[in-house]
C-alpha cells in the first residue's frame, strides 16, 4: 500500500500545543520508577501493568488515575525530570512553541518553596530551548476543588514572584461541582495582575459554562470549549471576538464528551472561523502524541495539508506571547526539511 504523503507532512510539521498537563506527560518509565522509589501500593513493574491504571471509564475514575501516578512528583527533581522529559517528547513531535499547565500549588502544599519549583522548571525550559529550539511558557494551574480562596492566594504569590516562565493562569477541576462564578475573585487578581487568563469549560458543561468564563472570569481562552456547539449565537461571538478554543480530540473520546471522533465538532468549529488549535491534555494518560492528534483530525475530517498547517500557526495566534514574540514565531512555523527532521 502506498504511504499516505499527508502523513509524512505532519509528522515534519512544525506544531504549537497549548494545552498540556505537565502531570499528565510522565514518561511511563519514570511513572514506574517514581512509583517504586516511594513504595506505593501495587506500583506497576512494567508499562503494561502501569497502561492498566490509564485503563478508566469515567472522568471521576480518570482524576483518580492521574493522581495514583502523578501524586509521586516529590522532590525538586522528580519536576526537573518530568518537566525535561516532556520537553523533549515534544521536540519529537516537532513542537516549535507550547505552554505548558503545571500545578504548582500541588508542589507548595509538599512544601517546596514556589520560587525554588519555578526556578527548576524555567532551568530545564532553558536547557530546551537551547538543545531542540523549542521554546516554552508556563500557565499556573488553579484547581477547582481548591477553592477561591486558596486560588486567589497562589494567583498573588505569582503575581509577587513576577517571573518571565509564568504567561498566564488556568482553571481546571471539575465544572460541574465548582462553577466558574466561585472564582471572580481569583480572576479578578488575576486580571489586575496583568496575568493571562484561560479557563476549562464546555467539557462536561454546556455552553453557559463557556459564557461564564468569558463574562464572569474575563477568559481569553478556553480549553475545551466542544459544547459551545451547542449555542449559535456563542460561536458567532467565540469568532467575531476571536476566541481561542484548545481542543483535544483523544481526551473528549476518552471522557465521553463526544462518542465517535467523527461526530468532534472540531471542523465545524474550524470551517465557521473559530480560532481552534489541536491540543494532548494529558498525552501519557490518554495514550496520544500531537502528531497523532493531527493524524486523527486529517482522518475523520480529510482537512488539506494547507490547512492542517493553519490550524498549527492558530497556536501561534491564540498563544500568550507578547504581540511581537508571535510574529517572530511565525516565521518559525515554516515546514523543515525531512532530512532535519531526522535528525532529532
Ligand atoms: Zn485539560
């Protein structure tokens, strides 16, 4: 059988991911070692055993196995080699630009000082850049199940530590136990601060969730966002106001949010103007790649090599870089010789 050229075109493309866990990019390996340095209770002795644990039904039962591996980040340099090992899995993807989501509070509350995490993060961004190219920002994670309060506390301490690595903040959690209304004061902080603002909705929760990010939390972006299909007159704003939405096709299959790849609205979405881009979420816990995930949208949409390479510069567009930064990765975003692509 002839070998799909299309094929070959993604995986050289270069490609931008804005959403992406860093607590959901650990290396099986190191998932393994992790595990049994810190005896956990039936810590896997091999992948397969280990791919078990990612075997979920639910969403309530794919935090739990997020947690089981991820909660074995302990030290300073379980993060360093986390932190480095996604960066390098996402050169291998032709990567050129990502904003990664980490969750920092997780790391204070084990008593790491937050200057000290952020400090080993931007030090293997930096190493990075300078051995793949890639170049790399970071969105804080405010989790849901936290609580306004404890938010608003880290979204301040960030906003006092001022570091270059921090773009923005992002809220994920559950949507339909803490609704977005609970944390206008943490966006507010947020909003005062000067800091990026990204919000989870449309995954479990129709599309006012979407509404009350942008209206409530002044959203700029919104991961997910699948369900504001649901809502005409939402879609006609998400365009007119250029709205980004960071979709990710394997993770909604995978948590029910669509049942077939094929009924996505990520094309529809595409084909009216919205500002989509294609996105892992959690790659190592949904088994997924980004180039994978291009592959699965050519496939079940047969979208043109030319606009494959569209949605990839949208990355660029809806990123949290500075005006003149994006402009200057654009002109990154152009396709690279095979030959160099080998060579990574
Ligand atoms: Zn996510």
């Amino acid at each position: 059988m002839l070998k799909d050229k299309t094929l070959d075109f993604i995986a050289r493309m270069p490609k931008v991911e804005l959403h992406l866990h860093l607590e959901g990019t650990i290396q099986p390996t190191t998932a393994i070692e992790l595990m049994r340095r810190n005896c956990a209770k039936n810590a896997p002795r091999t992948v397969e055993e280990l791919l078990k644990i990612y075997d979920f039904q639910d969403l309530s039962h794919f935090v739990r196995a997020m947690k089981i591996v991820s909660n074995h980040i302990t030290r300073l340099e379980d993060l360093d080699r986390v932190c480095s090992e996604m960066l390098e899995e996402c050169a291998r993807q032709n990567t050129r630009y990502l904003e990664f989501d980490c969750a920092l509070q997780k790391y204070i509350d084990l008593g790491m000082p937050l200057s000290d995490v952020v400090a080993v993060l931007d030090r293997a961004v930096q190493a990075a850049e300078v051995r793949y190219g890639i170049l790399a920002r970071m969105v804080v994670n405010l989790q849901r199940s936290h609580g306004d309060e404890k938010t608003a506390n880290l979204v301040k301490e960030i906003a006092r530590l001022n570091h270059p690595l921090i773009v923005g903040v992002g809220l994920s959690g559950d949507e339909t136990q803490y609704p977005q209304k609970e944390f206008i004061n943490t966006f507010a902080i947020a909003r005062e601060a000067g800091l990026r603002r990204t919000v989870h909705a449309g995954e479990a929760l129709g599309s006012q969730s979407v509404w009350d990010a942008l209206e409530l939390l002044h959203a700029q972006r919104i991961d997910h966002g699948t369900r504001a299909i649901e809502d005409e007159r939402l879609v006609r704003h998400l365009v007119d106001a250029q709205i980004p939405l960071t979709q990710c096709l394997t993770s909604n299959l995978r948590l029910n949010v669509v049942s077939a790849v094929k009924r996505h609205p990520f094309a529809l979405f595409f084909h009216s103007g919205v500002l989509v881009t294609l996105n892992t979420d959690d790659p190592q816990i949904f088994q997924t790649s980004l180039t994978g995930e291009y592959e699965l949208a050519y496939r079940a949409f047969g979208f043109s090599e030319q606009e494959l390479q569209r949605i990839a510069h949208n990355g660029i567009k809806a990123s949290f870089l500075p005006e003149e930064a994006r402009g200057h990765m654009l002109q990154r975003m152009e396709p690279i010789a095979l030959a160099d692509c080998e060579k990574n």
